[in-house]
C-alpha cells in the first residue's frame, strides 16, 4: 500500500491524515508535530503491510517463508529476486505437504511470477556455483536406523524451474521412528561453514533423549549427502530445543536461537539462545533469549519460528511469533542482545482471547534482506486449519487466510548515504575497476556488484590479481564522512580507501590492515573533501570487493526509513521520506500540505552559531505554491526567511514591512524542474544562489538575530493545501 499522495490538478482532494494501522506499527504522513529518529542512532522503520496472496474460499495460505537472491535484468544491473513460499495442507502430521510459491524482481514490491506448486517449499540458499538449493522441512523416508532421505529442490535457471532430488542423511546416532516420524525435521537454516562446506540445521529426538535436540548436517558435495555434524543445543532447563533459526554474526561466529517447549507437557515458551566461536562444533549452554521492546512493555511470554539475519549493513535482525508477530534488532551485529522489539502483526480473535490468544495468525513467517538496510517480512492472518475457526470472533482484521508482506527498514547512524548504484543508474556516478572478473552462473559478480547493496558471497567486485583498484566518479565534491567496506566474506584481506577532488592527487582516508568482514565494517572520515574516491583491495586469493558505501555531510535520505519523518528533522507536519518522484537517487523529502488549518514544515534545529551554509535541491510537482525556506535564528524566529515562489521567483520577507521582496524574476525557478538553492549567511546578510548563481544578498529578515541555528522548510501558509515539494540532499554547515 502506497502512502496517502496528495495529488496535483484535477485530482481529487485526499485527506494526508495520520494513517493509523494499529498493530502494524506504521503511520503515514504526519499532521500532527513529529520528530524523526536520531541520525546518529539505530532506528527500524516499519511500512504498512499489504497482501502477497488471498486464496479462494475454503482453500488454506500459511506459514509463508521468504528468500531473497542477488541476479541482474535484461540491462545487466542488480535487482534481489524474493522467492516467497506458503503452505496450502492442513496442520496435522499426517498431511503432505503442499506448498505454492511465488517471486518478486524487484525486491519485494509485487509479486508477478504466478503461482508454481510444483516447485515445493524449503530453507533455500544459493550455491557458490550459481544454483540454488533447498531442503525440505519433512524427510521423505527413512533408510535405516542411522540414515534416512532428504527431499531437496535444485534450480541451475536462478529459481525459474526446480529439480526434485533426494539427498541422503547419515547419523552416528540412532534413529528412532516410533518416536518421531521420519528421523528429523530439517529447520530452517542452511548456510555455508567458514569451509566451504554447507551447513544445514535440523531437530529430531535420539533414543534416551527425554525432548527435542536440535543439530547440525555437514555436507561436502553440494547437498547430495549429509552426515551428522554436531549438536547446537539438547534438552536445557526442561525444555526441548528445535525450530532453530541461526546466522552467522558480524564477528563470524554462529549465533542460534530455539524454539522451546516446557517438559512433558510440551507448552511452547519463550526463546533460547546459544553460540558458537568454532564454525558449530561447539556451543555455549542455550539460556533465555535477552529482548527490550520499543516501548519499554514487557517481552512476549512465548515465541516461535526465530529467523535471524545479518543484514548488508552489519545490523542482525530476529522475527519470531505466537503471540502476534515480532520484529528485533541487535545493532551490533552478535546477536547476543535484541532491542526494539515491535509487533509486525497482530490478528487474533478478541472474543476468545483469554483462551484462544494465539489464534489468528500463526506467528509462522520469515524475513530477508532486499537492501543494505531493508528487510522483507513475510507472514499470515490466519494459521493453517485452527488460527481462525469460524467459532472464533473479533479478528483485529479477519478470520480469513491470506499472506501478507511488509518492508522494515533497519538504519544504523548517518543519513549521509551517497545511492551510489542509483546515481550511476542515472550516469551520474561512475565506476572504473581492475574487478572485472566475471563468472557465467553469477551474474552478480561484477563491478557493480559492490554497490549492489548486498554481502551475499558472490554479490562482488573480483580482480584477477591479489591487488585490485575500484575507483568511483562521483556527481560532485561530497565531503566524506565515513565509509563501509564488505571484503572476501569470513576471509582476511586488507584495503585502504583514498580521496581526490582532482583525480591525480589523492589523500587516504581509510586504512583497514588485515580484517575479516561478513557484513560491511564501517570507519569515520574525517570530512574529506572527494568528487573520486579509490579503494585498493589486497586479498590473498583474488582481489574481493563486496560491498562499499560513502557517506558524507549531505543529508541524502538514503539511509532513513520510508514512510517515516525524515531523521534529525522536528516539528515536521506533512514530510516523510520517499522512494518514488525521485530523482537521481532512490530516496528523497517529501512534503506536502493537505491542510486548510495548518502548514506544512520540517524543522533542522542546531546549535546556534554566528554563520551558516545551506544547500538543496527542490522540486515542485502540485499545483503552483510557495515554498518556504528559512535560516531559523537562535530562538527558532526566521533570520531570513525565503521562498521560491508560487510564480517560480526568489524571495525574501521582511518580517518588519510584512512584505515578500522578489530576488529574481518571476519563473527563474520554474515548477517540475529541480532546481539547487544555496544560502550563504551570516548574522548580518545572506547570500543566496540558484542553481549555481548567486541572486542577491539579502539583510535579516528578523532584525537582531544573534545565531543561526538550523533550518526549516515550509509549505505556503495555514490556509493553503495542495502544495507538494520534493527536496533531497540537503547540507547545511556552520564554517567557524
Ligand atoms: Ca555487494
Ligand atoms: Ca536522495
Ligand atoms: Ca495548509
């Protein structure tokens, strides 16, 4: 669901009121004064969620599970394919089961693929070789008391088509039918060990074991055979150990978390987590998973179904469920600790509450990156055969199966973020690299591979050398701030980063020594001045740039939540942050004024200092109105306050005379376009610049201002609306 849009001529008028979703955690555009979050912090913004899949009446959707995988368009440039999959089968052990999946090319936002039941449902994960496998939840059969055989899904066409092989399982242990069918559930995790081998999780129930245990499969070839690794967690504190979701954490070691049942009885309860510093052959004892929620409550009582990822941008996220359906982060990147802990849904049945609490929604769900700082969520309203029986009233939405899906985006500090990959999207970014190395089955292995926004294994730039240079162009002289660098995943390699503003004499900026990343490490630079910046790779094996990105002074809005109020920005009535009308980047402001009664602003508030610089750019998409753009003095008053027009001149208020005074003629900055202003003031008198020209130089329009501190954007007044501006890097500096 897009936000409420306020739109230009001839439309309709549509109310920007708060979007209340409840649950959902997300609101829309704000009317009443809101804060964004700290641009120095770690804040997760939510977006509303919206429908993958309704099927007909009588026809089950749950327990959806979602991957995401790094391929190209026709052009050549990346794009994240999530692969989404539900059941349609009922609960019960006995039920086959029968899965539909779907696909998105463009990260998550439709879904055009069609429905394929025939390519079954799994924990999927792409091969070092291209190909992509997936290992199904229940075994097909049982061999013999110490093997059995896995079904697994095998596609070489990057998830077009699957392949049905059986892959066999081999324990030391003993399997034991009459006690758990089939020997193991295979859950949910399979990734690659520090290696090169694959990794696989799975719970079963040995012979003397009084619970669930849950371990590790080890397999050398591909996924063909699997042998019996070792054991993350057995029966700890009374409870089973199973449904392990695990992840690798930015430090490289694993981190797992469990679903757990008390005794005998069997009652779900709340998460474990252990770890491990040796690549899963040992773990430390599980103990009860640490989570603060975003609103101080108390943590849910119990979870199920714990998916971690480390994201791209070294951040780890958890969801889980039952009760509702949850979102987490751990900032660091361990795992050791979640914070901000906030539902992602909720749908139960009011009326049967006190005893049917975990009705509704299953809490079954999943989620994956789509970017540097999003994740995918996926879930259900109804879970298969008992989340919604028609005895159950008063759904927080219905008692209806559906799928549904919403983005989270987990930002971490500095909204400075330069869109290298949209700006070279548009040519205005260029990259020059001795990476060049291609590999047939990895189209994503290429120079724009580390500017992709993903750390997966091959998302890369490879040189042929052990010494390869990567080399960006950028739109203009930025100064830097700090830079992230995803290396060779789990491996040690070392890279210095260095900055131009002529091309020929460079600066270093970044010297790393040996590291081993698994996500990108950031390093603070101190606001360098760089229209090219150079990174010089030195891998032992081939140079291995896997991610890069640059941040500087210039607020960009690439790294703030969409749909949200922009960070650092207060008192904002009517701007969020935006990914569409943009321009040369993925994210912009916008800010519009649906209201008779009120304005539209957006404040920057900062210590009050004797001079200011002030640059952006801005456009005008709605009806001709006047937008506002002021050096707030040390009290908030308007030192100079300014506008572009309505008629598309330049102007300055006297707040004295009560009079605009015009700096240019009418249409110097006409509507649609976008247009640069700059603001050179100090406390006597400002410059002002248009698009590289200075127009005037202008007196305070509050005489007697004895700072300058921050600024503010505004629409044309109370009593106007329709106005509708759209604004992107944004810098504002106070030189001594
Ligand atoms: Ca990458
Ligand atoms: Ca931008
Ligand atoms: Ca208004």
């Amino acid at each position: 669901m897009r936000k409420v849009r306020v739109l230009g001529a001839g439309a309709a008028l549509v109310a920007a009121t708060v979007l209340v979703l409840g649950p959902s955690g997300a609101v829309g555009t704000p009317d009443v004064p809101t804060n964004g979050g700290d641009p120095d912090g770690y804040v997760v913004g939510q977006s509303p969620y919206s429908t993958v899949y309704e099927p007909p009446p009588g026809v089950i959707a749950g327990n959806p599970s979602v991957d995401t995988f790094d391929e190209v368009d026709q052009a050549g440039l990346p794009r994240k394919r999530a692969q989404l999959f539900w059941g349609s089968n009922e609960d019960v052990a006995s039920a086959a089961s029968v899965a539909s999946m779907v696909n998105s090319y463009d990260g998550g936002h439709t879904f055009p693929s069609g429905v394929n039941q025939t390519a079954g449902a799994g924990w999927f994960t792409k091969l070092r070789d291209g190909s992509i496998l997936g290992v199904e939840f229940i075994p097909d059969s049982v061999i013999d008391e110490h093997s059995l055989k896995l079904v697994t899904r095998r596609s070489t066409d990057g998830g077009k088509t699957y392949r049905r092989e059986l892959a066999t399982f081999t324990t030391d242990k003993t399997l034991d039918p009459t006690k758990f069918d089939r020997g193991i559930r295979v859950h949910r995790d399979l990734f690659y060990a520090k290696d090169g081998s694959l990794l696989l999780t799975y719970y079963t129930r040995y012979p003397g074991d009084p619970l669930f245990r849950s371990e590790l499969a080890r397999s050398t070839d591909n996924g063909r055979t699997w042998t019996r690794f070792a054991t993350i967690a057995t029966q700890t504190d009374n409870r089973s150990m199973g449904e392990t979701g695990v992840a690798r954490a930015a430090n490289g070691d694993l981190v797992a978390v469990h679903r757990t049942a008390l005794g005998a009885s069997s009652t779900t309860d709340w998460l474990y987590t252990n770890r491990s510093g040796d690549d899963g052959r040992t773990w430390t004892t599980p103990k009860p998973v640490e989570v603060t929620t975003a609103t101080g409550e108390a943590r849910p009582p119990t979870g199920i179904m714990p998916v971690l990822r480390l994201l791209p941008n070294g951040i780890m996220t958890m969801t889980w469920g039952r009760p509702d359906n949850w979102i987490a982060i751990s900032p660091d990147g361990l795992g050791a600790r979640w914070e901000q802990a906030q539902l992602t849904y909720v749908n139960y049945p009011r009326v049967n509450q006190a005893f049917q609490r975990s009705h509704g929604s299953s809490g079954n769900g999943a989620h994956a990156a789509v970017g540097s700082n999003r994740v995918l969520v996926v879930g259900d309203n109804c879970a298969p055969s008992w989340g919604c029986p028609e005895t159950d009233a008063g759904f927080h939405t219905d008692g209806n199966y559906r799928v549904w899906k919403k983005f989270v985006d987990v930002v971490g500090p500095g909204t400075g973020k330069i869109d290298l990959l949209g700006k070279h999207i548009k040519k205005k970014v260029a990259v020059q690299t001795t990476m060049d190395a291609r590999a047939p089955r990895l189209p994503e292995m290429s120079p724009l591979g580390a500017v992709d926004g993903s750390t997966e294994w091959a998302s890369a730039a490879v040189g042929r050398q052990r010494t390869g240079t990567y080399t960006v162009t950028l739109d203009r002289t930025y100064s830097l701030t700090k830079a992230g660098l995803s290396l060779r995943p789990g491996e040690p390699a070392e890279a210095t980063i260095e900055a131009s503003v002529d091309g020929t004499t460079w600066r270093p900026v970044v010297t790393t020594g040996e590291i081993t990343t698994y996500a990108l490490r950031y390093y603070d630079v101190a606001r360098v001045p760089a229209k090219y910046v150079r990174v010089t790779v030195t891998d032992r094996q081939a140079a291995y740039l896997n991610e890069l990105e640059l941040y500087s002074s210039v607020d960009s809005f690439e790294n703030d939540p969409v749909g949200q109020v922009p960070r650092g920005y207060t008192n904002v009535i009517g701007a969020e942050v935006s990914d569409f009308d943009v321009d040369d980047s993925r994210h912009i402001m916008r800010l519009v004024d649906a209201w008779t009664d009120k304005t539209g602003r957006a404040d920057r508030v900062t210590p009050a200092k004797p001079k200011q610089d002030w640059e952006f750019r801005v456009n005008s998409v709605g009806y001709a109105r006047n937008f506002g753009f002021t050096v707030l003095g040390e009290q908030g008053q308007p030192a100079y306050q300014l506008r572009v027009g309505a008629d598309g001149a330049l102007a300055r208020y006297d707040t004295v005379a009560r009079v605009w005074q015009p700096l240019t003629p009418a249409n110097a900055a006409p509507q649609r376009k976008w247009h640069t202003i700059k603001v050179v003031a100090t406390l006597e008198h400002a410059e002002v610049f248009l698009n590289g020209q200075s127009v005037g130089t202008v007196a305070p329009s509050t005489p007697g201002s004895t700072g300058l501190g921050g600024h503010s954007f505004t629409t044309t007044s109370a009593a106007s609306q329709y106005d509708h501006f759209l604004i992107d890097d944004v810098e504002q500096d106070n030189p001594a």
